[in-house]
C-alpha cells in the first residue's frame, strides 16, 4: 500500500498546497460526458484527408509510405490551437499569432447556462471505448489493428470550476495530462486552446477567462479518428487534470531540473536549475531557498540532507530567467537498478520569496545516478554494468482500456519484476507521468519514446498529419515533464519511421529531431528504433545508440520465413559493431514471438524459430496461437534465436521483448482478434509459459523449473505429445508416471531442454533439474479431472478505500483434488458486495469478444479475472464467482 499512497501523494502535489504560494488541486470528479451518435458539431481542429479501402491486417513492418496532408480551411480552429505551442518553440519569428476573433462562443455545449443534466456524469481518467461493445463482424468499422472497440467519433466533456476571492490576483492554469485526441478547451465561451498529439500533456491559461464565483465552465471537444493508430490509442480524456493555481512569480510549467555529476560513494554534486516566470506587469526581485530531502516510503520530503546558497534574482515583467545553484551531499544514497543496487530517491523543494513573503514552493523529485554507455560493457549504472533485460510495454491497461490507474500500472511492473526484467521500452508514446513515478520507485531503467512516425505515415490518419506544425513542441514538452525522472535513460524519437527508407532526407529530419533533444537534455543518449537502416546508410549514423529492432538476430533469414515476403535481413550486430565501434548496440526490439496462453497444437515444428500460419501453429477458427514459443511474427525471431544471437555478441547491451504484456490492439496473426498474442504475459495479467523461459534466463540464480504442455489429453492418448522444460538448471530428468524418459543436459547456447517424442497417457508427468550435478529445482503437471469448483486468489486482500485502488480478482476452475482444469471455458458470473464495483473482467482470450464491463465472463484455459473497486468507504467487501454445475466461491477483500 505504501507505493500506491506514494504515488497518490505526488499526483496532488509538485509543491506545497498552501493556499498563500501553490496549489495543485486534482479535477477528476463531476465531469459531465457526451459521444455525438450522429453528425458531430463543425468546430473541427483541420480538414483531414479522405480514407479510402484500407486493409486492416497489415505486417507490423511495413514501410510506413503514408504522407497525406491535412487541408486548412476558413471553418477551421487550427489558428487559434497552434500558440499553445509557443513556449517550446525556440525562434520566437516561428512561434504562431492568435487570429482576432473567438470561433465557438455561440455553439451551446461551450456556454455555462447549457443543460447539460442528460449527459452521462463521469469521473476521470476515462476511455469511453473501453466500457464499449466489441465490433466483432469481419468488416468492421474498427477493425483488430485499433482493438476492435468504439474509439473513433467526437465527444464533449464539460465541468464547473471555482474561483475563490483568495484566487483573483494568482494565475491559474489546466494541466492535462492526456487527452485523445485533438483536444480544444473553452472556458467560459472562450477558445482558450488545445493540443492535437493524444499522448502528450499539456498546460492551458485559463486566468484571463475566469470570474469569481463556482459558475465557470469548462468544455472539452475531442475529436479521436479512426484509421489513426496501429495500436489501441484509448479514447477520451484518459489521463488525470489538474488545476494549478500560482502567484504571478512563480517556478514555470515543468520549471526545474536536477542534474549529477561526480558521483562515487563518497560524495555527489547536485546541480539545479530554477526557471522563474513572472506573469505580472513590473520586475520583481525574489529569493530562492532550495534545499534536498530524502524522500520517505509516502512520496514527502524526510530528513533534509542539504541546502543550496539562497539566491536572489530579479525577474523582468513578462519574461522567464533560471537561476543556477550546485551543493554536494555526502554519501549519497544512489539510486540503481535493483537487485544488485536499490533506486533511493530524493525531493528538492524550491521555495520562492518576495520581500520575506513566501510566494511559491515547487518539490522535485530526482535520483542520484552516473550512467554510461559502453560499446563494449554495455550500459553501466554507478559504475556497475547492467544488462537490459527488459521489454516493450504499450500504454493500455488491459480490460480498462488506456484510463491510467496506478495500481494496474503497478501490477504490470510487479509481474515484470518477478519474470526479472529490469527495463522498459514505452512504445510508441509518452507515458502518463504517474508511471515513471513507479519506474523511479521500483528502480526500472526506461526507454522513454514519443513518436511512431515522422512526416511519412503508418495509417492514413496518424500523427504525420501535424507532425510539421508540432514536432518540436511535441519534443520539448515530452522531455521538460520527464527529465528529472533517474529511471530515464535514453530519449526516443522515433521508432521504426518511413524516413530510413530515403537516404541523406531522412538522415537530415533525424538530425534535426536529435538536436532538440540535445539543447533540451544533453545528459542522455538520443536514438530512433530501426527495423530497416543498414550499417552503411546514413540514418544510423545520426544515433547516440544504435537500437535495433528485430536485426540483430535477422528478419525473415531462417529457412522457414524463406517463403515470405518483406524486409529480409541476415543477423546484423557485427556489421553495426564494425562500422559504429564507438556506440551502444541494444534491441529494442526482438522476438515478437506469438502464443495464446494455455493452448497446444499439434505437430510441433522442429525449428527453434518458425513464422505462424493457419497450417503451423496457428489455428484461425479459434484465433489460438500455439504456446510452445516457437511461433513467432511474420518479422520476428522465437526466444532461442535472439538468445543465440545475444550469446554470440556479447557486446549487445541486452534487449527490450516484443513485448511485457499482451495490449489492446494489433492482434497479429488473427486481425479478426481484438488484441496482441505477442506479450509473456496475456492481457488479464496471467503468465503465459514464455514467462518462465525468460525468468529461466533473467533469474538465473533463482531456483526454477517449469513443463509445458498442460497434461489433460484425453484425445491425444497414445499420440505423440513433445514435452518441453524451462529452467535455470543445466540439467534434467523427466519422468511420466514415475518412469524417467531420459536426462538431458543443455548443450552450448541451448535454451530449453526437449523431449519431442512423448507418447501421451493420463497420470503425472514430473520434471527434476540440477545446475552443476547438483538438485535445482522440480515441477509437476497432473491430468486433471472434470470441473467441479471454482476457486478465487485476490492480488491483496486489503487496499484502500479511496475509490481509485483495486483488487484484481483470479477465478480457477478447478478439479475435486484442487487441480486447475487446463481447458475449462465455464461461463463464470462476478458479483460483489458493500457496494463496491466490478470495474472490468477478462480472460486473456484476443478472441473473446464480450464487453470488459460485463460481469459474466467465460474461462479461457481454466482462468478468468475480475477487476474490483470500492466505494470510498472503509469495511468489508466480498466478492464471489458462481458457475452453472460448480460449487461456487468467494473471497473477501478488506477496505482501509
């Protein structure tokens, strides 16, 4: 609970909420909501171009080839949007002049006497498409590559806010922190502004708008497209708003930045940079008292462990200055990556005076850290190598669709945690910023990415439509919010973009993105993903790091991808090594191999890598994928391949998986699916048996052992049934009934140990491994009997009462001894007490197509999920499961 109450914390507050300096004040509540089911309103944000046929099921590597253009327009607002972006643009002869004029005030949603009591009350974050019906006919509207959900259409909110007498003198200010997509803010009928990117947040000033008293009223339009994504991208306002309440000097938007240097056990310099905004109409002289605390296990300042010089400056009227400080603190608590270091985090809290006055206090939260970036050592943190053992992450949250919540968020991190992986790549977008809050605490190194594509589009309505006029206020705002943040390592700027395919004019635009990132934060490496430049093209040689989609152990060179068209690439580390000797060579991605949880088919390739078809490992009518980790996308690679390719290039830093989790989304290879088959872990949050083959290799000291298939094979009695082993051990013996099929060890750069030739019969099959002659570790598998019960694990059995935390509920059906029953699909229905709410239920089936807001859900492969939140009330909850012909269950949850 403590992590959770951490985070919480650090929401409500980057400074003091005293109400004579700053105050943060979170706006989730009260919203009110409605989706236009017909034409929507004209106040459109730019003319978009018209889509034609478009083939949903397209290779994940396709060159992106997409280059339409929006078309301007009278009618449109675009004008009256693009100066939100003017505080990071750098030339002020670029940045945009507002038009005259106030386009929307007489539309009725935007005025505060509109009546808006019919429209459905909401409280944020929120993805209206997640609480949606599945689109499940072949010709979709949204088809599998958007998820299969309702996210396209125009949708408006509207809340009333208040102003105090106290606040009139202060500015005041809307902190988004995303909003899909498009989004334009009126306030009080006032076009006040917007920012069209979905993922990135963004701040409005709505002071020069407001009146005293609790009637001003706020109206958000979004205008979310299909055809926009390759991905799930959420809906709606899906992230947490804030209002922000200041002085007329203060500390600016994203205003501070913590920076290390000469950093050993002994000693850390700490520098700080203040930028000081003053919105008032004389220059003002202030004083600024800085001082560092250790962070406590509740996100606040603990014991102070230092204290800047104060410094006085003088702010002229209407203008911004930063002011420069540096201290030491002795024996810093580092912050690394666990389990061989611990990531400590400390907090500097800024205090601002006029004339002895305290007019604003700013808290930022910073890590003490060296990193470097060795061609040969790989990545190393305070000194110590660290191999990446990490994955891709997208920015969906399973059944609750893209509405952050930080214990699911938390939850993905733990299970991860657990498989051993230590970094994470987000792709393709910036995050919400509560989840690098996490990476900081749990000590994950991050990947921190913003783009999927530059001017050269993947669908023909993403982010290449404004990529021209927002690229650089997209950038600079994304790295200003994150880089204080330790677990960052590296900035992305692009992944796997048109522009490798041109030559010097991508190379050039790559440049160009790479220098902001430089004048914003030269402390890290820049890098773009690349799935198709070449050691001898230009792009590469752009990049501080080279990051390597699927390359490094070769696209489509194994004899059975020969028969596929597409990108076709021999392995590739030592090429890049010979001709960049001097960078980082990482994966950012590899694998991609496919599995639905829980399902075998049969034969078995004898490949150790081989693409998924309906004839091989792949069955279309069901929409399974066969999880012997064998199969893989039409571009990737099984685990055994990349582990091979890794092992013989020991220079290669580590990799990023393709990918942690299942997502919402790309479901490849059944794009009548409505999520992806290529995650460890599925999309309720059960481990698929890939997991234990990367813990087997991530945790090597960890004694473990794992046997797939499941064995309940009534049909399969006599057949032959391959039985394969994943441990840590070197060695290992199987046994069926208590007979030995042999004992086999792992020969050179060998992954998982495989008797192929097993002929099936009911009992107990039973696996006991050693690592240096030596007993390691055992499993058990049991064919299991009919259903009979049903039986309910919660995640925690206590969570808080605050109506945000959850409980994420597992239902197993189960046998008369307690045996899991691998194939069972009972229909399964949830209810719960004391008022508490099944927020969501799912089984990890991409083809299962009821509604995560219903109750009643089918097992997949014997499990299913039920998500669970209370009602802001403490006491008891219990949540049961009941199924037709199976003695029921239930669990109980406590509220504190």
């Amino acid at each position: 609970m403590g992590l959770i109450h951490m985070i919480a914390y650090c929401q409500r507050n980057d400074a003091d909420a005293s109400n004579t300096s700053r105050q943060r004040i979170n706006i989730n509540a009260g919203w009110k909501f409605m989706r236009y089911t017909g034409e929507p309103d004209s106040l459109f944000y730019d003319v978009r171009p018209v889509v034609g046929s478009r083939n949903d099921a397209i290779v994940a590597d396709t060159r992106a080839t997409d280059a339409g253009r929006s078309t301007a327009t009278e009618n449109a607002l675009k004008p009256w949007i693009l100066p939100t972006a003017n505080d990071f643009i750098k030339d002020p002869a670029k940045h945009h002049k507002r038009p005259a004029g106030n386009p929307g005030s007489d539309f009725a949603f935007v005025k505060p006497g509109f009546d808006d009591s019919r429209w459905e009350t909401i409280t944020l974050p929120h993805d209206w498409a997640a609480k949606g019906e599945f689109y499940s006919d072949t010709n979709a509207i949204v088809g599998g590559s958007m998820g299969r959900l309702p996210i396209q259409g125009v949708v408006w909110y509207r809340k009333k806010i208040a102003v105090e007498k106290a606040d009139l003198g202060k500015y005041i200010f809307l902190d988004i922190d995303g909003a899909m997509s498009y989004a334009m803010v009126w306030l009080n009928g006032n076009l006040v502004g917007g920012w069209p990117y979905g993922y990135n947040s963004f701040r409005l000033n709505l002071t020069p708008f407001l009146k005293e008293g609790n009637n001003n009223q706020l109206a958000i339009r979004l205008d979310n497209p299909n055809h926009s994504s390759r991905w799930y991208p959420g809906s709606g306002i899906y992230r947490n708003v804030w209002l922000t309440k200041v002085n007329p000097v203060h500390v600016a938007q994203w205003g501070t930045t913590v920076q290390t240097s000469n950093i050993s056990e002994a000693s850390a310099t700490v520098h700080l940079k203040v930028q000081l905004q003053n919105q008032s109409a004389s220059a003002e002289a202030v004083q600024l008292v800085s001082d560092v605390y250790i962070l406590d296990n509740n996100g606040r300042p603990g014991n102070k462990v230092a204290g800047f010089p104060p410094r006085v400056t003088t702010v002229e009227a209407g203008s911004k200055t930063t002011v420069s400080n540096t201290l030491v603190i002795k024996q810093p608590l580092l912050w690394g990556p666990p389990p061989a270091q611990s990531p400590h985090l400390y907090v500097a809290v800024t205090n601002v005076y006029k004339k002895g006055k305290l007019i604003d206090v700013y808290q930022t939260r910073f890590g003490i850290r060296s990193l470097v970036f060795d061609p040969v050592k790989g990545i190393v943190v305070n000194s110590k190598p660290v191999r990446i053992q990490g994955v891709n992450q997208h920015h969906d949250l399973g059944a609750l669709g893209a509405a952050f919540n930080v214990r699911a968020a938390e939850r993905q991190l733990e299970v991860l945690k657990e498989m051993g992986c230590n970094a994470i790549r987000l792709a393709h977008n910036p995050p919400a910023p509560e989840l690098l809050d996490l990476t900081d605490s749990m000590g994950f190194l991050v990947v921190n990415e913003i783009y999927d594509c530059w001017e050269r589009g993947k669908s023909p309505l993403d982010t290449h439509l404004i990529f021209p006029d927002w690229y650089e206020a997209d950038l600079r705002s994304f790295i200003r919010r994150d880089k204080n943040h330790p677990s960052v390592i590296e900035w992305s700027f692009g992944n796997e973009v048109g522009e490798q395919y041109t030559a010097e004019e991508g190379a050039r635009l790559a440049k160009k993105l790479k220098d902001i990132v430089a004048e914003e934060d030269s402390t890290r490496p820049a890098t773009a993903s690349m799935n198709y430049a070449k050691p001898d093209m230009p792009f590469p040689g752009v990049m501080d790091v080279l990051s390597l989609n699927y390359q490094g152990e070769g696209i489509r060179d194994a004899a059975a991808y020969a028969h596929l068209k597409g990108i076709r690439t021999s392995p590739l580390y030592p090429a890049f090594q010979k001709q960049f000797p001097g960078k980082l060579i990482q994966s950012s991605e590899t694998a991609s191999a496919l599995s639905t949880r829980g399902t075998y088919l049969f034969p078995v390739t004898q490949e150790i890598s081989a693409p998924v078809s309906d004839s091989t490992g792949g069955d279309p009518e069901r929409k399974f994928v066969s999880a012997y980790d064998l199969y893989t996308a039409a571009f990737g690679a099984s685990p055994d391949k990349v582990f091979y390719a890794q092992d013989h290039n020991s220079f290669v830093a580590g990799e990023f998986v393709w990918s942690g989790w299942d997502y919402l989304g790309e479901p490849t290879p059944y794009y009548t699916a409505r999520s992806a088959y290529s995650g460890m872990i599925d999309l309720a949050g059960f481990k698929k048996d890939r997991f234990y083959l990367y813990q087997s290799r991530w945790r090597p000291d960890m004694p473990m052992a794992h046997i797939l298939p499941h064995w309940t094979w009534p049909e399969r009695i006599g057949k032959i049934t391959p039985v394969h082993v994943y441990t840590s051990g070197d060695e290992a013996e199987l046994f069926l009934n208590n007979i030995s099929l042999g004992r086999k060890k792992k020969g050179a750069y060998e992954y998982r140990l495989r008797w192929d030739s097993v002929v099936y019969q009911p009992g107990e099959l039973k696996v006991v491994t050693y690592k240096n002659g030596k007993p390691w570790a055992s499993d058990l598998v049991k064919t299991s009997g009919k259903p009979v019960a049903l039986k309910l694990t919660a995640d925690r059995n206590t969570i808080s009462s605050d109506g945000k935390d959850l409980a994420f509920i597992t239902v197993s059906v189960v046998d008369k001894d307690g045996n899991l029953v691998p194939d069972a699909a009972n229909r399964i229905k949830f209810t719960v007490s004391n008022g508490a709410e099944i927020v969501a239920t799912d089984n990890g089936d991409p083809g299962d197509f009821d509604s995560f807001t219903s109750p009643e859900r089918n097992a997949f492969s014997g499990l299913a999920l039920a998500i669970v939140r209370g009602k802001n009330k403490a006491g008891v909850i219990k949540v049961s499961a009941t199924a037709g012909g199976l003695k029921d269950t239930q669990v109980v949850i406590t509220l504190k």
